[in-house]
C-alpha cells in the first residue's frame, strides 16, 4: 500500500525532474545556435529515459494489478471454504 504510493510519487518526482530538464535543454538550443547539436542529442536522451521509467512504471502497475486480482481469488476460495466447513458443521 504505502511503499507502492511512495515508490510511485518517487517516480513521478523524477518523470517531472526529466520533463523540467527537457524543457531547459530547448531553452538552451534555442538562446545558442552553436551548441544545437549537442543539445538535441540531450534532449533525445532524456526522452529515452523518460520513456524507459514510464515504462517501469507501467509494468509495475500492472504487477501490483495481478498480484492483486490474485489476491482477490484467494480470499474468495478461503471464504467459500469456509462457508462450505460451516455448513457441514450445521447438519
């Protein structure tokens, strides 16, 4: 629960710092002509990195997804046998 909203906020944190640095590299490659070649290969960069953690983000959630569906369909045979135990206790 809390460590999965902490990890998730820790990634949006770093997604933000990625799209604030993206954002000053064309500032840059804009005011300075010269350095635009580095600069776009910066930019490109950073998107791949981007990409990649919105990626791991993704597949995260759809770990934690899983996990718990799965979770859900334990609880739901634990509560049927023990319903199905009561029941035998009764008659």
């Amino acid at each position: 629960g809390s460590h999965m909203r902490k990890e998730i906020s820790r990634l949006n944190r770093q997604l933000e710092e990625k799209i604030n640095d993206c954002a000053e590299v064309k500032q840059e490659l804009a005011a300075s002509r010269t350095a635009r070649d580095a600069a776009l290969e910066r930019v490109q960069m950073l998107e791949q990195q981007i990409l990649a953690y919105k990626d791991d983000f993704m597949s995260e959630r759809a770990d934690r997804e899983r996990a718990q569906s799965r979770i859900q369909e334990l609880e739901e045979k634990v509560a049927s046998l023990l319903h199905q135990v009561s029941w035998r206790q009764d008659s």
